[in-house]
C-alpha cells in the first residue's frame, strides 16, 4: 500500500541525535550521504543506487579525468569548486554506514596494499564534501537510496513514482519522492512561502524587495489557484523577474522535498551556513569529533580537507590540462611547455609524473590515472619504488613498450603480460 508523506510522518520516529555521549561520538547511523546531480541514476530492483567515477559516469571520459564522487551530509548540496548544484533536478539520499560498511569489511579483508581497479576508499570525511575515490571499473553502491525527482523527469525505468495532485508541492511514497518543478500556481507560491524558513532570504539575496513579495503574496491570495506566470504578467512584473522568482521557488521546493525525505528515512536535517554545519563551528568539540571519526573511519583526508586542495585535485589539474592542451582526436602533447604563476616552466608529463608521485594518492587512484591516459592517448606507464621513493617512467606506446615486472603495469589493461 502507498504511503502518503503525511502517513510517513506519523509513523516515522524523530531522527536520531548526531552526536551524542560523554566524551562526545559521532551517531554514524544519523549520517546521510545526499548527492544532487543532472543525471537521472542508475538503480537495481532492490533499491541500490549505483556511480561510476567521475571518469565513466557525470564527466565522460572526452571532457576529463575525475575518479571522486562526491556528497554531502544531511544536508542539500552547495555551490562549491566542482558547480552550482542548486538547479540539479535529482537528489538521492542514503545511509552513509550502510554505504561505508561493506567497503571497509572488503578493504580489512584484501588488505590496504591490495587494492586493485576496482577498489572504492574514502577520501574525506566531512560535512560539507564527503567524498571516495573509486577504481577505474569501480561502482559505488548505495543500499534503500531515496531518490528526489521532479513529477515530469523521463525514469528510464519500469519503476512507478508519486503522481502529485493539484496543491501538492511534492509526495514521498517509500524511497521515491516526486516533487513539482514547472507550472506554479499563485497556491504553490503561497505554499512555499509558509513551510520554507529559508525563502525571504533567497528572495531579498536575489534582488525581490520584502514590499514586493507582499505585493505578490496579495495578488496569489486574490487569484488562488491560478497560474502564478500569467497573475504576475497581468499585473506588470517583467520576464526577468519572473524567471528569477520560478528559480526560487523551483530551488525551494526540492529542497524541501530534500529535507522531508531525509526526515522520513529516519536522518536529521543539517542547515548549513558558510562552512558551519547546523551550528558546528570550526575548533569546536564537535568539529574535533568529526574529524576524529574521519581517521577513525580511515579516510585519506579529515574533516579540514576539501577535495580542491588535496593531491587528488593536483592529479586532476594535470590530466585535465594534458586534455585541454590536445586537439580532440590528437596525439597527446605529453611534452607540451606549461608555465606555472610563479613562472617556471614544465611539461605535461612532468607534472603528470609528479602527481603521480604524491605517497597521499591511493594505489587504485594512481591506476585510475594511468588506465584513463592509455584508453585515450595509446600511451604506458609504470613506476618503480626506489630507495623509498616512488620513480615514475613514461615508457611510450604501449605496443613499444617493454614487458614491465613492476606491481602496478600488471593492473592496466592492454598492457605487456609481467616479465618473469
């Protein structure tokens, strides 16, 4: 039987606390990974929702090399470094421990030294970008993710999804929420202006005076029912400013579908404001908890670390830029000039190389890496651990290249079998 959000809300208990305990702990099970994204997701019959990297998923392999995926926590996703993701139609909601769980038992099981193309590790571990590094064929796997749609998305699938009536502004039904994107009536406008907290402020940031949204307000109460677009022309308002305040209310709504969705999976919405996380400011004991729950997790990087400013981004940059120096369908210009700010001077290769070369990148990273430029520019690497120190070597073609007994070529598909 299909349960209404109303319904939902009355059965579902109040979301756990997020910390909780003396000394102070993390509740891991009040965690929620939320991802807003342009792409419709992949998911199974049993309600997993699946992403590629970077590589093969969002960012196809022609515009550029990114092996992250990226989320943030309890909380809808912010412009940052990576986009806006304000106006991403799609929203999925998952448990970050049922998420993370099956990733650590397979890691302590094979072991830190042997992860392959298929390994998934996480990156970072932190309210505002919360993110894992993933093989190159890896998939990562959320377990009963809610997904947030508008009502005229094409589903791809067989699945169904909440149909909305007339005065709803979204409807949950299990792990799929329907929300409405187009075509708001003078209600919807109403409507939005009482549940959302959040939606005065948006206003005035964007240039409506309070004065004009009562102006506004008393036109929809006027005209209930009526579609808002044609109240608003009727009485003057220009297309700008009704392309500006359908942009509010689109954002508004999804991010209300987001929350209650949330709520109704049984996690506690997180307001974020600048770099604070519902009120958990930097140096305080529970940011030093969050960051002492990301080493305790294992991430590669705490809760101080954005991805913009680790060796991760530093590998992206320098593929990215090989790319953006190459003729689409050209050889790679490996031995391109590139001059730094500081104005030294260096190749593509050698950058590459170096970014490689960082102890901080991860072992199915560095493979990720080497797999994406062979796929796309015929060319081989290998490197070497040399007196403690990671060597890297460009070796050409790899139809040129020598057999390569060293423990990462062995991971790279199409290369020369290890020589004995």
């Amino acid at each position: 039987m299909r349960k209404n959000y109303h319904l939902l809300k009355q059965l579902s208990p109040q979301p756990p606390p997020m910390f909780m305990g003396d000394p102070l702990k993390l509740n891991l099970a009040a965690v929620a990974l939320v991802r807003a994204t342009n792409i419709f997701p992949v998911m199974d019959k049993n309600g997993s929702v699946f992403f590629d990297t970077g590589i093969n998923g969002e960012r196809p392999k022609e515009k550029g090399f990114r092996n992250s995926v990226h989320f943030a926590l309890n909380h809808h996703v912010q412009a940052n470094n990576g986009g806006d993701w304000a106006d991403a139609p799609y929203v999925i909601i998952a448990g970050f421990e049922e998420t993370h769980r099956p990733i650590q038992e397979k890691m302590s099981k094979a072991g830190l030294a042997d992860r392959t193309m298929e390994g998934i590790h996480l990156g970072a571990f932190n309210p505002l970008d919360t993110w894992f590094c993933l093989g190159y064929d890896a998939k990562l796997e959320l377990p009963h993710a809610a997904v947030v749609a508008p009502q005229s998305h094409d589903t791809r699938t067989s699945h169904t999804w909440p149909k909305l009536n007339d005065n709803e502004l979204f409807k949950i039904e299990g792990n799929r929420t329907t929300y409405k994107r187009t075509n708001y009536t003078t209600n919807d406008f109403l409507s939005v202006m009482e549940k959302s907290a959040a939606f005065m402020g948006l206003l005035s940031y964007n240039g409506i005076e309070e004065k004009t949204v009562h102006e506004i307000a008393n036109l929809a109460r006027q005209e209930t029912g009526f579609k808002l677009n044609t109240v608003l022309r009727q009485a003057g308002y220009g297309s700008e400013a009704i392309a500006v305040l359908n942009g509010i209310l689109r954002y508004q709504i999804k991010d209300l579908a987001t929350i209650h969705t949330m709520e109704a999976k049984g996690y506690p919405f997180m307001r974020t404001s600048g770099h604070n996380w519902q009120g958990v400011s930097i140096d305080s004991a529970e940011d030093k908890t969050i960051d002492k729950t990301a080493h305790e997790l294992g991430a590669i990087f705490g809760a101080e670390r954005y991805h913009r400013h680790t060796p991760y981004s530093d590998l992206e940059d320098s593929i990215n830029g090989l790319i953006a120096d190459t003729p689409r369908d050209g050889p790679a210009r490996l031995n391109g000039v590139v001059t730094a700010p500081n104005g030294i001077q260096y190749t593509h290769a050698m950058r590459i190389e170096s970014a490689l070369n960082n102890r901080k990148i991860d072992e199915s990273t560095r493979i990720a890496a080497l797999q994406f430029l062979k796929d796309r520019y015929n060319v081989c690497w290998d490197w070497e651990d040399v007196e403690g120190k990671y060597r890297a070597k460009l070796l050409g073609p790899p139809a040129s290249a020598p057999s390569l007994p060293h423990n990462i070529s062995r991971h790279i598909k199409g290369n020369p079998a290890p020589s004995a």
